[in-house]
C-alpha cells in the first residue's frame, strides 16, 4: 500500500510525489518537457554586476534535452554559461547568433526585451 502523505524517508531522502521513488531515481518528472514552445531569447544583466547573460526560455524539451542543447550552444558560442530554472543562460550579449542557431535546429524563436 503506497503512502500518498509520505514526502521524505530518513533512509532514501525526499521522495517524488507521484511514483514515491527517491527524487535521484525518479523517472516519471525526467520525462515531461519544461518549456511551452514560445521560445523568448532575451538579455539580462539585473543581479549580475552589470554583465549581460543571454536567456532562452521556453524550449518545449525535457531537462536532460535542455542541458544538452545548451552544452552545444556554450560550444558554438564560445562562451561560459549554466541551465537552470528551465532557461539557457549564455555568457555575454549573443542573442542574434542563438536566434540564428535555433532557427537552424527547428526552433522559431524571438528576441525578448532590448
């Protein structure tokens, strides 16, 4: 009988709300996608000392497809930069060469902001 109120387990840790496994072994959240499919690139430099980072949000792709697809935009950009929160985040002011690169991997995307 599964436990539907049991969130944490001092043996394995906090435990996936839906299939009750350890958030490590999870499977049934690493298969959803995160984003909505209006991908929106902008440039942020709020909390960052004033140096810009470009974003992607919105890319409909799972977690383990963002990390990938951002590994390759750090890549051919050559720049620094992170996955998080569902967004791509890029070192440095390179909206216009990640529009271009989207577009050449199927993603209609926008510029966002300034």
């Amino acid at each position: 009988m599964k436990n539907r109120n049991l969130v944490y387990s001092t043996d394995q840790g906090r435990l996936c709300s839906d299939c009750e496994q350890p958030i490590s072994d999870c499977k049934c959240k690493s298969d959803q996608t995160i984003g909505d499919g209006n991908v929106l690139i902008a440039l942020e430099t709020k909390g960052r000392k004033g140096k810009g980072v470009t974003t992607i949000k919105g890319l409909p792709l799972t977690e383990e497809a963002l990390k990938q697809l951002g590994k390759k935009l750090k890549a051919q950009c050559g720049t620094g930069g992170s996955v998080k929160d569902g967004q791509i985040e890029i070192q440095g002011d390179n909206r216009e060469k990640v529009k271009s690169l989207l577009e050449v991997a199927g993603y209609k995307s926008k510029l966002f902001g300034r």
